[in-house]
C-alpha cells in the first residue's frame, strides 16, 4: 500500500503510486494507514480519537444530560412551568 503525503499528512492511500505534483510524496505503508493521518518522514500517527478518548467524552456527555435532568427537576420543584424551564434551559 502507499499513501501520498501533503505536508506531513496523508492525502490519499492506493495500492500502486501514480504521478502527482511534486509537492506530494508517495510512501510505502500498511493497509491500516487513512486519509489524515499524520506522517513525519518515518512514522504515521492516526487522527482517529482512542477508546479512551471515546470514552472519556461520553463520560463528560452522560454527566450534562444527567446534570440538566437535575435542573429541570429543581426548577420543577421550584413552581417554574415547563415552558419557564424551556426558556430557561432548552
């Protein structure tokens, strides 16, 4: 497999290299190599976002809609009326 090379990135991925500007650069690299992927003359790094990246997020994500439940249950309590509590929060 080859990737073609902008600037540190790659651009595009194909099993044989075929001519381009000469700003671009073929390299050799492994089935599992993407388009965005990093390259720094010897290594490629993935942009793709780790499990635990992936993880970590939906934590953050899980704890804002649990945290604007709360609220809305507060604000419920409170006497507000739920389009009060739409305008308030969405």
């Amino acid at each position: 497999m080859k990737a073609l090379i902008l600037n540190g990135k790659v651009v595009d991925t194909a099993s044989t290299a075929f001519e381009v500007h000469s700003s671009m650069t073929w390299v050799d690299c492994a089935d599992t190599v993407k388009a965005g992927y990093s390259y720094d003359g010897s290594s490629f790094t993935s942009n793709e976002p780790t499990a635990d990246e992936i993880a970590a997020t939906k934590v953050i994500a899980d704890k804002k809609i649990a945290d604007k439940a709360a609220a809305k249950t507060k604000l419920k309590e409170l006497g507000l009326t739920d389009d009060q509590i739409a305008a308030l929060i969405g």
